[in-house]
C-alpha cells in the first residue's frame, strides 16, 4: 500500500486572510478566500482516536502568531479540539514557530486551571516539567507524536487580533515523515471543545464552501446572512447527556437516517446508523478526511446496490488485491480516452431534516497513475470503515463540494445548501 499512498499529490488548501467587516456589532463576520496548492502526500498525521490512515486532501489556514506576527501554516480540522505549532527553540528553523521572538507568548502554568481542563485530545495525561509549566504529548497513528508545553499569544487575521489564545507549543516528537511533515507548522482545532480555536475565539457559526471545479472557496466565521444562501437547511447535532467510551461528545455529531441510490432506499433498519451502547457507530463531519467512510453492514449494501444500478455502464475492475486507500474496494476501469463519466445514480445520504446528494464526478475518484491497458482505474469514493478499524461513520470533505457547510454551534446544528462555490467567491469578493 505504500506505494500508492506516495504516489498521490495532497491537495492542501490556503486560506489567504481577509477581514471584511459586515457590519459595526460583534456580529461581524470574517471571510477568508481558498486557494489550491499541491505538495505531496503523507504530511499530517491523524490522533489514534480518529481515523488511522492517510487523507489525500486536507485544508489549511494560514495566519500570523506572536508580537511581532509570524506567518505560521495550521491544518484546519473540525475533529480536533487543542491547536498547535511546531515549536522550535532555534528561531531560523524552518516550517516553526519562534517562541522567544515573540513578546507576547506566555508558558501556561501547572497551577493554571487550564492545564487541567479534560480534552481528548490528550491521548496521554498532562503533567508538569521540570520549570512547573503544563506539558502535553499527543500520539499520532502512525506512531509519531508531538510534545510541548501549553501556552498563549496572539493569534491575527488581517488587523483583528485575538489575544491569550490557548494552544500547544510543541518542541520535540517523533515523526515517519520529517521531510513532509516540515511543510506545515501545526494544527488547528475546531471542534466544539472549550479550548478549540472556534469555541477560544468567541464565534457562535461558522462556515466553508469547497469548490468542486477549481479548488477555489471560501472559509467565513460569523454568520453567514446572505439571501442567496437561502433557504439552508438544518440538522441538529446529536447530544449525549451520560459520556459513552467511544462517543465523541464534542465533535460534529450528526444522526445519518439512511441512504437512497437514485430512487431505491437501502432496506436497512434505521437503528444500524445508530450509535450503540458503548457509544461506537456515530456520524462525525470531519473536515480533516477526504472521502466518506460507512460501518460494513452499511458500506456493502450500498456497494451492492451501486453497482446493480451501474451494471450496464461502468466496468468493475474485477481485483481482489486492490483496495484503495486501505478501504474503498470497489473500483471500474474508464477509457483514458472518455473525457466525461457516464450518466450515474446519485447517492443521496438523509439526514435527520436535511439530504446531501453526492452524484456525478463527486462518486468516482481516478487514482493517480493507475491505468489497465487504455483503462484508467477509478474509484467509488465511499469506503468501508470496518477496513479500517474505525466503529463510526466520517463525512468526507469531497462530498461537501458545491454545499455550504454552516456549523452553528449557538443553535447546535448543520447547516447545508448547494450552491456553486466558485459563485458564492465571486459573489464575496473574493474570486480573484
């Protein structure tokens, strides 16, 4: 598998930062513009208690830390709660962040409540080091992790400045990528945890629009008040009131009720989307996975029924010994010479109160460098998450192209809307 997992372009996506201020309150919203930029595979590494393999694409955020500000480049992640940045104590060292060049960083304190303030993103216990200051390790699934202490500084986007921000400042770890692991300086965590950048920096909503054509988009914090956005439509987050081991009580939990393949409903009883007992079986939208991963049971009703309905116009690959990405095997070989799919069923995922319909170009994903013959090998772009060993369903990025995706954290909901994401930048400004 390493093979193709290296020969795959991560697709990391920028957001260059712009303050526009929509009006004089605290409502005020701040919009930042998407642009695509390819660097290879392999360079963020993903917690044990969130999905343990490789994502071909993921989103980051570029920003300025410190007094004065240095550029820093963060993973942006709806899964994670703390942020972080590659600390290191030489300041000319590359991809990091400097801590002694910056007048406003300040260590956190053993004695501080925050050092003790409970996040699952601490696979190991905090403690304290040998200068009484909160140190944290976070473990990675590919066997690295990262170490440091907790700390604050300024945070800025634009001229807005978010002073005391929370975050881990991590000086040393171990890493099976240092090479492309150099090329971002952390992570940034937007869960709905208290020390999670989102909940740190007081907005209430916030939203991104992924485009499916040019991988342009937008990224907006605030409320996204705009008629043509209308009518979205919601889906409230699932709530637990008793903690459950493998609930994750403060990610973007959502309630999948069944999934409709053109017009055939799946004939699956509605407690199979249901977490179970032990909390296991939840629908997380995660920002920082590209495609979508459902639990066996699931996974191999919809395989089956894709390919019923598909059956007279695509041709499977018939190989046992290839699995994309460790969990996707069902694959169909496409003329190279085809330049566009054939008419397919759309899948259409029903949430609680609202539908996302993956359809098109948005259900195939050509692997890269992969052909038979005059054949490229494409892919069903949902994946099995039992492959894996993940007991939950994840809601990739790939198939939120071309939909709003508004997390509202004050009303405890998503909201979706299909637009053209390359229209709505246009719309704000921000197409360049």
């Amino acid at each position: 598998m390493g093979f193709f997992f290296l020969s795959f372009a991560q697709l990391l996506v920028f957001f260059t930062l712009v303050n526009l201020c929509l009006s004089s309150d605290q409502s005020s919203s701040v919009i930042l513009p998407l642009k695509a930029k390819l660097i290879p595979s392999q360079a963020i590494p993903k917690p044990p208690n969130k999905l343990s393999f490789h994502h071909n694409v993921s989103l980051t955020v570029s920003l300025a830390v410190g007094s004065p500000p240095q550029q820093v480049t963060m993973v942006l992640d709806t899964g994670s709660e703390l942020s972080w940045l590659r600390c290191k104590r030489t300041p000319t060292a590359p991809s990091s962040f400097s801590p002694q060049l910056s007048t406003s960083y300040r260590p956190i304190p053993c004695s501080s409540p925050t050092c003790t303030t409970r996040t699952r993103d601490f696979t190991v216990p905090v403690s304290c080091d040998s200068k009484k200051l909160c140190h944290a390790i976070l473990s990675y699934a590919d066997a690295s992790s990262v170490e440091g202490n907790l700390a604050t500084d300024s945070f800025r986007f634009g001229n807005s400045g978010l002073p005391g921000m929370v975050f881990g400042c991590m000086d040393s770890g171990t890493s099976s990528n240092p090479d492309e692991d150099s090329r971002t300086t952390g992570l940034i965590g937007m869960n709905r945890g208290s020390l999670s950048f989102v909940s740190q920096m007081g907005f209430r909503q916030f939203s991104y629009c992924i485009s499916g054509r040019d991988s342009s988009g937008v990224l907006l914090f605030g409320e996204a008040n705009f008629p043509w956005l209308r009518p979205l439509n919601y889906t409230p987050l699932v709530q637990i009131s008793t903690p459950l081991p493998y609930f994750d009580r403060v990610a973007y939990t959502v309630q999948l009720e069944g999934i409709r393949v053109s017009g055939t409903v799946l004939p699956l009883p509605k407690s199979v989307f249901e977490p179970d007992h032990t909390g296991a079986g939840q629908t997380m939208v995660d920002s920082g996975t590209q495609f979508t991963f459902l639990l066996g049971p699931v996974y191999t009703a919809l395989k089956n029924e894709f390919l019923r309905q598909t059956k007279a116009i695509l041709r499977p690959l018939d190989d046992p010994n290839f699995v994309f990405q460790g969990a996707m095997d069902l694959c169909f070989r496409v003329e190279v010479s085809r330049a566009v799919l054939p008419a397919l069923p759309s899948v259409n995922l029903m949430f609680r109160g609202v539908e996302m319909s993956v359809s098109g170009e948005k259900l195939l994903y050509r692997v890269p460098g992969m052909t038979r013959g005059s054949d490229a090998v494409h892919c069903f772009t949902f994946g099995n998450s039992d492959l894996l060993g993940v007991e939950a369903y994840v809601i990739g990025h790939h198939h939120q192209q071309n939909m709003w995706m508004e997390f509202d954290l004050a009303k405890s909901r998503v909201g979706l809307a299909e637009v053209r994401c390359d229209l709505a930048s246009q719309r704000l400004g921000l197409a360049p």
